[in-house]
C-alpha cells in the first residue's frame, strides 16, 4: 500500500505511484484532525483483511485545514510506509 501527499507532491508523481494500482480510494478532508486517523485506520484495515495482496492508494486531498488534520495525515503516511 502506498501513501501519496498529493497537497505537496507534484501531480506526476501522484500519476506515477497510483498507475499500477488495482484499487485507488480518494478522500476529502478539511479541519478532520479528530477523525482522520480512525477513518484512515479502518480503510487500511479494511484493506489488509479484504485485498491483501493487491496494490492499492490512498489518495487524501486536504482542503486547506487550518487545524492539525495535515499534521495527523504526516502521522498516518509514516506509519503507513512501513506496512
């Protein structure tokens, strides 16, 4: 599984680590800082217990959140790099 900052990173390297992928989930997000986690968590548990094996993104658009949602998104892609 593969996590892509799409707020920073350019949309050719978001193209590029999603293209191989068989399942692409996409969110919105926006002063989520609260929730974020527990969502992500139980996409990615839902992931690993239903398509293990088979390569998929997440991709999470942030609107701009002026609280730590950006902060626990950092968060949740290091952890989930190692998975």
């Amino acid at each position: 599984m593969r996590t892509i900052n799409a707020r920073y990173d350019p949309i050719e390297k978001v193209i590029d680590a999603i293209k191989d992928s068989y399942i692409v989930i996409g969110t919105p997000s926006r002063n989520v800082e609260h929730t974020i986690t527990y969502v992500l968590h139980n996409v990615i548990q839902g992931l690993l217990k239903y398509y293990e094996g088979i390569k998929s993104s997440i991709i999470i658009c942030d609107g701009l959140s002026t609280d730590n949602t950006v902060v626990q998104l950092m968060h949740i892609e290091r952890i989930n790099n190692y998975l």
